[in-house]
C-alpha cells in the first residue's frame, strides 16, 4: 500500500516538474495549454466514461492554471503572470469568462510557491539560479537545495557563504523552525566537505542550546550520526537519547537508531525498534512513505534496508561489489595444495624489504613450529592464471609488511575494470589473492568509515575467505602456513581482518578462536596477535591459557604477554611465582608498573613513529588497553606497587 501511495505521489510531482520545463523553455501560455490538453490526461489517466470531455476539459485547464499562475518566471524576475486574462473567454468552450469559470481562485488546486519553488531551483541554469539569490527571491529555507547544488559541483565553500548566515540570529528562534533543518544538514555536509570538524562540532553544539526543538533535535541527530561513524556507540545512544527528547517523531531518528543498532550487530533489537517506530509514525500521521518502506524492510533484515535505503547514494561499483559477493557465498570450496618449504627462511624479493613488523617477532624457534611442517598455499593451475589476469585490472599492490591499509588508494575506486573483472569471473571468488585484494578496496573506499557498509560487505567476504583456509589446513593438521612465504600472506592478512570484524562485533569467543588459528597457523606471529589473544583470555579469566600462552613465548618484550602472566599467576593464588615472573618483566619492561598502579599520569609525547620496547609509549598503551582489567583484581595494585617499590 506504501509503495503504491508513494508512486501516486512521484508521478503527480513527475508532472509538475514536467510542466515546469515546458513553462521555463518557452514562456508561452498559449503553447502551454496546447501541451497540457495533451499531456495531463494520459499521465493522469482521465479517461472517459469516468469522466465526460467536458470534465476531463475543466480538470486539465484548472490544473494548468495552478501550475502556471504558481510558477515564477526567469523573464520577469520570477514574478508571476496570470495563464488568462480574467475577461477572457475560457478555453473549456463554456461561454463564460476565465475568472467566472474554469480559472476561479477558489476552484483552483492549491499549488504554493514555496512547492514551485522547489521544484524549479532543480530546472533552473547557473545564470538563473545566481540572478535568483541576487533578488532575494528564494525563499530562506529552500536555499538549503541550492548549498547542495553546489555540494554536488563540489562547492563546499559556496555552499557555507550562503546558509551560513540563516543560523547568525536563531538563538531564540520558536517559530517553524523545522523549515531550516535541510539547511543544517547542508551547512554540516559543506564543513565535513572542508574538514572543518572542529567549526562544525561547534556550530552543533550551540544549535542543542537554542530554543527552537526542532533545530536542537537535528543537532543532536548529527551529533549521534557522527559519533556512530567514528564507533563512539556510546556517546551516540547518548546523543541520540537527546535527539529523541527534542523530536520524538522525527522519522529521521528511526533510520539512525536502525542504522546504531546494526552497527553494533543488535539486528534482533533493531527489528523490535523497527516495528515499535513503524506504530510510532503512523500513529502521529507521519506520512513519510520512504521511511514506512524503510521500516518494514528492517522488520526483516536491517542490514538490508540500510544499504537498499543509501543505494541511490551509493556508487554503482560498491552495489555491483555486493552483488558478486553475493554470488560467490553459494560457489563450492576450492581446492588448495600445500607445497613444502625448504626452509622457514624468507621467500620475499630482496627488493621487497621488510624495514619492520608492526609487532616485534620472536627471534628464536617456538612451539608447533617443527622442522618439515612449513608450507605454502598453492592454489590450482587455472586459478593461478585467472589470478594474474587480477593483477592486470587492479589498480593497487600488497598493504606493506603487516599492515592493513595501503599508502596511497586513491585509485582503486577511480577506476571500475576490476569490478567488471570479478563480475565477468564469478570463479575469482575461489582464490584468497583476490579475496585480499578485494578486502583491501573494501577498507579504503571513504564510505568504509561508517560501521554499517562495512558491514554490508566484509562478513560475507571474511566468511569465505576462512571457509578456503579451515579447507587446506583444518585445525587437526600440523601444517602451518608461515608468513615468510609469500604465498600465504593473503590467508593470514585475511584472517586478520577477520579477527578484528569479530572484535567490532563483540564476538569475543570467535575472535579467540580466530586469533587461535593465526598462531596455530603463522607460529611466529608477525601480527603480534598473542597480545591482543591474551588480553582477551585476561579479560574471560582464561588463566590457564594465559599460562600456557605466555610460555610459549618466553622471554617476550610485548607488555601485554610479561606482565599478562603476572597477572594470570597472581589470579590462580601463585603469588611466589608471580613475583619471580614480575621481576623478569620489570628488568625487560620498567615503566610497565608506574602506569599501571597510578590513578592518573600523563601520556606521554608521542615523538616517534616507532615504539621501541620499554618506552613510554609502550606503557601507556598497555595501560590503556587492559589498566581496567587490573583495577577489577583485588589487591593486586596495590601488591604489584609494593614489589615495584
């Protein structure tokens, strides 16, 4: 019923754009109304013998006239000109006058100029539109259409000069202040255009303080929305909490609490709230249909409604990338061989150097990494080929050493080839080179910052991915899969990748088991994930396998594997042992205990781009990373200051 009212709705408006073109190419009124005598009854179905040609006659000239005498006209400074002149003889053959028949004001559709006029600001030319602001003739609220004219020319700093000024003296504004929301939306669009976050969180802040509910509303909207995009979830709800006390029956608000629900993976929550809003709006006779629509397709999948909902907004490569990911989910694994290593030395080109880790290695050999079990990925003989075909359209190469991000990925989406590539090659979804690949544009497209497109397109990426590598080295193999070849690089960054899409998800077990294959798999760990595994083992009071971790990496100079087992002892009541172990820690890592025992310290100063063990820096991470989990063991800072002393 919804989508059928809303297209009722757009082919009305359809019309009236359309009548507006043929008004603004010749300002002609006689031509006019030939147009609408042809025009108006097939759009608008007045068929006989609904109607009789009389009827249909009076509905097209009353329309017509609406339409025209609303209309403002470029040639006479957007001023209007009656259709008919009130004593002419009326088009529908009556007799009568114009004024007296068909063109009667309180016959006449009631057609705004506020409606013309925006429709017309979408039709006019640049020389019309800058003539029109220099008249003053826009009215002030729709001047919002025009900033996002020039947001969409890429004219952030026009866009700001010309609504900035609306805001200047609404401090105490009570009228109908919801008629300059679109305004600040623009203004804000134009300060993030500009990176001006700073002018922009100010000009927020002092929106939530004027005396217009429906300003502070949106104020508090944009705030929550900027909150979610850089994962503050908390300070968002917050936000968002505010929002909802201003304008209670906004319908923008149900799209932004979908939309930080399912960042958070809450969907069962977000279908709930998708249905109480859905009684909420109809129920105050919000009759905003694509918010309906919205609603009723987050009752079954929010994920889905939030990128059907922004797909208008989209590129057309990100929706094409969604639906090859889609038709790979359901393509039988692939076979992978593993080819013995010689040797665990390193099978990176020379001129590949490796000028760091982004977490030191261990240096000498580690448990499971037995002479004989190392090998390579090797995938079969077609893939290989279809995967050299990849790196011919792929306008990017390997994220340096460990990391994730490339230095410079401003060209992977300038370009769509290797997105037909995998479209014309359903196949390439078979091989963890591409999947990487892949994965890697995912990450550096600028709408990858928002939680949810994340969402959308990463899991089912991850999952597969995953998928391949349980296939070729199952958890019950002794094969491992060093990073030192380069062949395996792509498994283990993806593996990554999938660690840390746990981690966003709040699927702490998951992500233990992941990080448990990165080390079953890559024994050397040039990730450093044993920190972030055994600070998850802290945190679930795993002791035991936070012993049993940290002794497979003796001597270890991450804080969070030294003093990890202090802790870990100290929690199983093996306090003697616990001492010892704290003194090997203090001699590696002496700053550890300072910023972990005082209640407030000062970070330090960040000079390098390096941290060399032992450092300052080093500690202050730690203390910020699992400094709470410390705090909830009783006792054991004040024990770990006394033998610190």
């Amino acid at each position: 019923m919804f989508h059928q009212e809303l297209h009722e709705s757009d082919r009305i408006e359809g019309l009236i754009v359309e009548a507006l073109r043929e008004i603004l190419g010749h300002e002609d009124p006689d031509r006019f109304l030939r147009w609408a005598r042809e025009r108006f009854p097939e759009v608008l179905t007045l068929t006989e013998p609904a109607l009789s040609s009389v009827e249909v006659g009076r509905v097209v000239i009353m329309l017509a006239a609406a339409i025209w005498n609303a209309t403002p006209l470029p040639s006479r400074d957007f001023g209007a000109l009656p259709l008919l002149a009130p004593d002419t003889s009326c088009p529908c053959d009556s007799g009568q006058s114009f004024d007296s028949c068909c063109g009667r004001t309180d016959e006449l559709p009631d057609l705004s100029r506020d409606v013309l006029w925006e429709l017309l600001l979408d039709e006019l030319n640049e020389r019309d539109l800058l003539r029109a602001l220099h008249l003053a003739v826009i009215p002030d609220h729709l001047l919002a259409k025009v900033a996002d004219r020039w947001l969409d020319l890429d004219r952030p700093g026009r866009a700001i000069a010309l609504v900035e000024p609306l805001f200047a003296n609404l401090d105490e504004a009570t009228g109908d202040s919801a008629r300059f929301v679109p305004a600040l939306e623009s203004l804000c669009d134009a300060y993030d255009r500009l990176d001006h976050w700073k002018k922009k969180r100010t000009f927020l802040a002092r929106m939530t303080g004027i005396g217009a509910r429906a300003l502070r509303g949106a104020a508090w909207r944009r705030l929550s929305a900027d909150h979610m995009d850089a994962g503050a979830f908390d300070v968002a709800h917050e936000a968002f909490i505010e929002a909802l006390r201003q304008t209670p029956d906004d319908p923008a608000l149900a799209f932004l609490e979908i939309a930080l629900l399912t960042a958070q993976y809450r969907d069962d929550e977000a279908r709930r709230r998708a249905q109480v809003w859905r009684h909420r709006l109809i129920r105050a006779g919000r009759d905003d249909l694509g918010t309906l629509a919205f609603l009723e397709l987050a009752l079954d999948d929010p994920q889905e409604a939030l990128v059907a909902s922004q797909a208008p907004a989209l590129d057309s490569t990100v929706l094409d990338l969604r639906e090859w990911l889609d038709q790979i989910a359901g393509r039988p694994l692939p076979h992978y061989r593993l080819a013995a290593l010689a040797s665990n030395r390193t099978e990176v080109p020379a001129n590949q150097l490796e000028l760091f880790e982004a977490r030191e290695t261990p240096s000498r050999p580690l448990d499971g990494e037995i002479r004989g079990t190392a090998a390579r990925l090797r995938p079969g003989r077609t893939l290989r080929r279809l995967e050299e075909a990849w790196h011919r359209v792929f306008p990017a190469v390997k994220p340096f050493s460990t990391q994730l991000a490339l230095i410079e990925d401003d060209s992977i989406w300038a370009t769509r080839d290797w997105v037909d590539f995998l479209l014309r090659h359903p196949e390439a979804g078979d091989s963890l080179d591409v999947l990487d690949d892949v994965a890697t544009a995912i990450l550096s497209h600028p709408e990858s910052v928002v939680p949810w497109f994340r969402r959308a397109l990463l899991p089912p990426l991850l999952a597969r991915a995953q998928a391949i590598i349980e296939q070729a080295v199952p958890g019950a193999s002794r094969r491992t899969i060093p990073w030192t070849s380069e062949r395996n690089r792509p498994a283990l960054r993806l593996l990554f990748r999938l660690y840390l899409q746990q981690v966003e998800a709040g699927e702490r077990n998951r992500a233990a088991a992941t990080l448990e294959d990165l080390l079953r798999l890559n024994p050397r760990d040039n990730h450093g994930v044993r920190a972030d595994l055994m600070n998850l083992y802290l945190r679930d009071r795993q002791d035991r396998k936070a012993l049993a971790l940290a002794r497979r990496f003796p001597d270890d100079r991450l804080a969070d594997l030294a003093y990890g087992e202090v802790l870990a002892l100290y929690r199983l009541g093996e306090a003697e042992r616990a001492a010892q172990v704290l003194d090997q820690a203090v001699g590696r890592l002496p700053s550890i205990p300072a910023y972990l025992t005082r209640q407030r310290i000062k970070p330090p100063n960040h000079a390098h781009w390096s941290m060399p063990p032992g450092g300052d820096d080093q500690a202050w991470l730690y203390r910020e990373a699992m400094r709470d989990v410390w705090v909830a063991e009783p006792g054991v800072l004040a024990w770990l200051k006394r033998m610190t002393a």
